[in-house]
C-alpha cells in the first residue's frame, strides 16, 4: 500500500521549476472573438473583443502585460 504522504514528497521533488525561455515557448498568441469572454488569468479583468492575448496550453488566457510583469 503506498501512502499518501510518500506519495506528495516524491511529487514535491520531482518538480523543478520553469525557466523564462520554456514559458515562453508555451505562450501562444490568440486573438479573442466576439462571444470568447475571456478574463485575465492575472489581473481579472475582462480582455476585450479584437485584442490580441496569450494563451497556455491550459488554455488560460492573459493580457500581454499582465504575463510580462508576472
């Protein structure tokens, strides 16, 4: 039986955090369509119709800005 607690440490070690080159490779530039409402993953505001957004691969959208400073 494996437990739960071996389990969260051997995910907590196995993670090795994103370096600023392979975000970026994940980013994909969307435009947003009329009926998308999309929000800000980061700020929470709305990202208007026509703008241009970045998307990951989870499909969270971001105003440029925004994923910049983040």
């Amino acid at each position: 039986m494996i437990c739960l607690e071996e389990v969260e440490v051997g995910f907590e070690a196995s993670r090795m955090p994103s370096t600023e080159s392979s975000i970026k490779e994940m980013i994909e530039k969307v435009k947003v369509e009329a009926g998308d409402e999309e929000k800000c993953m980061i700020c929470l505001e709305e990202v208007e119709v026509g703008f241009e957004a970045s998307q990951m691969p989870c499909s969270h959208v971001f105003h440029d800005d925004c994923i910049k400073k983040w």
